[in-house]
C-alpha cells in the first residue's frame, strides 16, 4: 500500500507504507523517507526557477546550461561525479508526470564509503520551481526496487 504525503500544499508523492519520514538525509530537502532495513531512500529538493536562471546568468553559463529543464537536469547530471565513484549512466529521457515536463536518469556507483549503490533521479518543472526527486538502493537491491522507484517518480503532483 502507498501513502500520499503533501508538502507545503506545494506537491504531492505516493510512497510505499515502508518508508518513514526523516531529517537525517539532506538538509535542503523538504521531503526524506528511507528505510534503512531495505535500504531504500527518497528525497525531494526545491529549486525555484527564476533564482536559478538568475544564477545562471549571473555565472555566464547560460551556453553550458541554458536556463532550463535540460539546463537544471545537466547540472544535476555532471555533478553527481563529485560525490559518487560513477560505474554507470543512462542517457537523460523525457518524460511528462501529470502533465508536467520532467526528465529522468540512472547512475550505478560506489560512495565515499565504498558502497555500491542505485540512484534514480526524476526532474520536474513546475510552475515556479524545478524538483529533484532523488532516490537511492544498495545496488544489490536494484532489481527489487527499480519499478517502484519509477512508480514513486511518476506519482508527483503539483498541488
């Protein structure tokens, strides 16, 4: 069974009944649910748009990252290389979850700690802010969790 849970009156997402809420994964996000016995953990970070296409522009990268959902999601995309040993990478893809622009992509890797680890992450544009929804598994743990991570993703609403 899922469970909806609101923030902020802002977004929506249906979690698995599993997953509990916490505040020990990322400081800057306003949604965190792991599990730590099945080794499962979601997060949703908030970017408004304006403040980034302001930054972009302010750093001149607007021909390296146009000030965009593809611009957003490249950022994320080559970042990820600065806190995870990359083993593997799928091609960023286009998605629409209800009725919103998003794009979606994998990476395989080993963390600072050496565990291997799978990420999914989905980025949404919505009407004033992108959201990151980032979810992790062991990597061992990849094929029992892989379709309900795509669920997850696909279950985000604006409110």
């Amino acid at each position: 069974m899922n469970k909806i849970v609101e923030i902020n009156n802002d977004y929506s997402l249906a979690l698995p009944d599993f997953l509990s809420e916490t505040d020990s994964l990322n400081p800057n996000a306003s949604l965190q649910y792991q599990n730590l016995n099945k080794e499962l953990f979601v997060i949703v970070i908030e970017e408004d748009r304006q403040d980034f296409t302001r930054k972009i522009i302010e750093n001149k990268a607007e021909e390296v990252y146009p000030p965009n959902l593809k611009g957003y999601t490249d950022i994320v995309y080559h970042s990820i290389g600065e806190t995870i040993k990359i083993s593997a990478k799928t091609d960023i893809i286009d998605l629409e979850i209800n009725g919103l622009a998003a794009k979606n992509f994998t990476i395989q890797g080993q963390t600072q700690d050496r565990i291997s680890v799978y990420y999914s992450f989905t980025l949404v544009k919505g009407k004033e802010k992108y959201y990151q929804i980032a979810q992790w598994t062991a990597k061992n743990q990849k094929s029992l969790f892989e379709k309900q991570m795509t669920e997850i993703a696909a279950s985000f609403k604006q409110l």
